[in-house]
C-alpha cells in the first residue's frame, strides 16, 4: 500500500490510515473520504491531536495552498468522531 505522511505530525503511514484533505481545481477544500477526488491533497492521522495541531498551525493551509476556515474544522472532526481509525495489519496481526 503506498506510503503518505501526515502534515501535522510528519509520521508516515499507509495511505489508507489517514484522513486525505482536498483542494478541488474549483478551489473548494474538503475532507476525502474515498480518498479519489482530483485536486490537491494533504493527509492527516485519524486522531484529534493532528487534526488540531494541522489547523491551529496552519500546516493544512500550506500544504493545500489555500486558506481552510471553520467549516473545514467542523467537518474534520465529525469525519473523526463518525468513524475509528483503520487498524493496520501490524496491529491486527493478519496480513
């Protein structure tokens, strides 16, 4: 699976275990949760901790290249709260 880092926390992860942020080509930023929108993105962990700290720090405003306002926040952490975080195959054991 590929490998994606997070913007808050710089720790890379499988792409699948973070939460990707898009900037649409019509300039709308969003939470992807399919992970197949065609724009810029940037990747979060699924925790509250890296969502706040690539907010209040503005690093999601520079890595999209473009400002992100409460609504973005507000839906970040309804998309964090409606699903848990993925469990990796390290974690679970399987492969």
């Amino acid at each position: 699976m590929p490998q994606r880092s997070c913007v808050a926390c710089r720790q890379t992860r499988p792409k699948g275990e973070l939460l990707r942020i898009v900037r649409t080509p019509q300039g709308e930023v969003k939470v992807d949760e399919k992970g197949k929108l065609a724009g810029r993105g940037a990747y979060i962990c699924r925790n509250q901790q890296c969502a706040e700290q690539a907010l209040k720090q503005r690093k999601l405003t520079r890595a999209l290249g473009c400002p992100t306002g409460e609504q973005l926040a507000a839906e970040i952490s309804k998309q964090l709260q409606a699903a848990p975080a993925p469990r990796s195959s390290a974690t679970t054991g399987t492969q």
